[in-house]
C-alpha cells in the first residue's frame, strides 16, 4: 500500500517529504545574554531547504517593553537601525508585562510579540502581534512560509519579499536593536532539510487490450502494463510484449507522462510532450524483419490516457490508454483497457434464405431464422459465425 500511496497520492501532491536534517548553530545551547547583544552572524539561507529554528524561554525577560529576541537583516548596519539606510529588517521585539506606545496610543502588553518588518524606502513599518501562552518554552521558525510561532503563522513571507529572494540570501542574524534581552536562548540553528533520495515505483496492471494491424483487428483478454513513478512528477508506460496479430514485437515504453486528477472523479488525465517511444525486450525472431532493435525509438500518436483511483486513492481500478504507430510502414492501433467492437459480418438480415446458412441459439437450438440477441451462423461453406441482433 505504501508505494501504490508513494505512486498515486504524489501524482499531485506539492509537499516535499524529508529524510534527514542539519543545523547549524547561531548560538550556543542555553545561551543567556543577560541584557547584551547577540552579535549579527552572516547567514546564507535558501529557503527552499533551509530555515531558523530558535527555542526561547522568555520567563526571565524583564518588564521593559520591546526587548529584542533577535533580528533578521540583509546587511550587518540596518540590522541595529530603526531607519533602514540601504538594506530590510525583521525585528521580534517581547514584552512581558509594560505598556508599550502604538499607532493608537500607550496599550499594555502582555506576553506579547510585535514581529515587524522595516525596509529602506518605507518610513513606516509592518506589525504583526502574537500572544505567548508558555513564556518558558517558545518556538519561533522563520521558513519559506514566514515567521511561525508555536506553530501559528504570524507573519507571511510574501510581505517580506526584500528577505525572501530565490535561490541563496545572504542574511545576517543577531539582537542588537533596542532593549537587549534578557531570555534564554534554549537553541537557535539554521536548519538545512536534506530532501529524500527519490526511488522509483513500479505499479503493473492487467487488462484486455486490443491492436488493429495491416488491417486486422485483434483482441487480447489479458495485457501487461507497467506505470512507473521515475521521477518526482514524471511516469511512464511500458507496455510489456506489445503484440500486434500474430507478430510479437518486445515492451514499448512512452516517457516523460505528467498528471492531473479530478478532485471529485479521481480520474488522472495522462498527457506527455514525447513523440517517440522506446523498444526494449525486441523479440529476436522478428526484430531484424521489422527494424526494431534494443533501444530503437518508434514514432508514435494520438496518445491519450486516463487512470481511475479508488476513493481512499490507494489503488488503481481502471487505467486505460491508446496511441499509433507506424512499423515497417503498416499502421498499429493500438489501446489498452479496452477491446474493440465485434466486426461486421455482413448478415444483418432478421431471416437467412433456405439452404444459405443453418442458425442454431448460443444453446445449440436450432432455428428458422434470426432471432433478437446472439445467433450462430453456419454458412453452406462451414464457416461459423456469431451474428448480434438488436
């Protein structure tokens, strides 16, 4: 269950799954500054992998309003100034218990965060408030989505956009705006999430199928596919012993197929930006015959695809796909998951005249003439025949 999960839920899922995490330390373990500052410390983060993670015990801080538990900034000045001259800065400013002077005048604050956001440019500031409910144990994370705290999201990246640049920001940390703290730094790290090495999954499933080639039409009560997970967000179909009439041909495989479900059907539409599928597994009597070698690449088109999931998403229950190509200048059809319509027979008369054929039910009761449902047609020259009559 676990890869079908690994197969399926992934088809569209945005979360990225971690295997293993390291820090690096922005200060010691139980670090209590006692009133001083934290020097800034150059940091490179991206946060794509990366995040600050600082653990606090706020208990000890004093009753001076705005204490600074640390400070983001893109340069090692504006990290210590109200006015930013060139750079931005986060600043986390804790009260424990002090009336603190706001846009609408003196209010008390009590155990109580102003996280604000100041940019060269802008006089003003941006403020967001968090209420501590355990002054002794507070988490903080600042990560791609924004300052988290105890695991509520105080303030959103996407208005720090100056912090939140792609790929690697040089940033630096500390505490040396306003009141120096007073609380015990429990840890504070940069953390680096190590993403999972990524394994391929492998579902095979068994279906009728059906090929049209040179002009026949063949159908097959039982066909193997593999759907494979080869990277994240890509799949591919290996149609295992593709067979066309009588002619055995080896496992064909499309590439590079994406996804997109149905939130309600659970349906997957498969698509692919390939035109060309690969020969593998070339059966050895026929593969000079047709041109066909390991790893021969054939044209194919018209692919379309859909999977259908059960409603737990942890199994497929139907998957079902088509396409054409083009061997040894003969036209293949060919479709999965479905076989094709019984073939005109040419009798579609409700009587046969007298000494053309003999009729008989599927029982084996002989009759007059055709009757509504299947009858077996034995022609004057022997040939059987099943003939549908609606």
């Amino acid at each position: 269950m676990k890869k079908i999960l690994s197969l399926i839920a992934m088809l569209v899922m945005t979360a990225t799954a971690f295997a293993e995490t390291t820090s690096e330390k922005l200060v010691e373990d139980n670090y209590a500054p006692n009133g001083s500052v934290i020097p800034a410390k150059a940091i490179t983060v991206d946060w794509a992998t990366q995040k600050l993670v600082v653990n606090v015990n706020l208990a000890n801080c004093s009753d001076t309003p705005n204490e600074c538990i640390f400070s983001v900034s893109t340069n090692t000045t504006d990290i210590a100034n109200w006015d930013q001259e060139s750079g931005s800065t986060l600043h986390l400013f804790y009260t424990k218990n002090a009336k603190v002077w706001t846009a609408t005048g003196w209010e008390t604050y009590t155990q109580k965060f102003a996280v604000q956001y100041r940019y060269a440019g802008d006089s003003g500031a941006t403020n967001h408030y968090y209420e501590v409910s355990d002054p002794s144990n507070c988490t903080i994370v600042m990560d791609k989505n924004g300052i988290t705290m105890d695991g509520t999201l105080v303030f959103p990246a996407s208005e720090m956009p100056n912090l939140y640049k792609e790929g690697e920001n040089q940033l630096y940390f500390g505490s040396v705006r306003a009141e120096h703290t007073y609380a015990t730094y429990k840890s504070a790290e940069l953390v680096t999430e190590k993403a999972e090495t990524f394994s391929p999954v492998t579902l095979s499933t068994t279906d009728v199928a059906n090929a049209v080639y040179n002009g026949t039409t063949t159908n097959y009560d039982a066909k193997t596919v593999e759907f494979v997970q080869y990277e994240e967000g890509k799949y591919k179909l290996v149609w295992k012993t593709l067979e066309a009439g009588s002619t055995i041909f080896g496992d064909y495989t499309i590439e590079n197929i994406t996804v997109a479900e149905d939130a309600e059907t659970h349906v997957l539409t498969l698509t692919t930006t390939d035109t060309e599928g690969t020969w593998s597994n070339v059966n050895p009597a026929y593969g000079f015959m047709f041109e066909l070698a390991e790893g021969t690449k054939t044209a194919f088109t018209g692919f379309e695809g859909t999977c259908k999931l059960n409603e737990t998403k942890d199994a497929i229950e139907k998957l079902k796909f088509k396409f054409n190509i083009s061997i040894k200048g003969y036209e293949a059809n060919l479709v999965f998951g479905e076989k094709a319509s019984e073939p005109e027979t040419g009798i579609n008369a409700t009587t046969v005249a007298e000494g053309a054929a003999t009729l008989f039910t599927v029982d084996g009761v002989k009759l007059s003439k055709l009757q509504k449902g299947l009858n077996i047609v034995r022609s004057a020259d022997g040939k059987v025949k099943k003939v549908l009559v609606k």
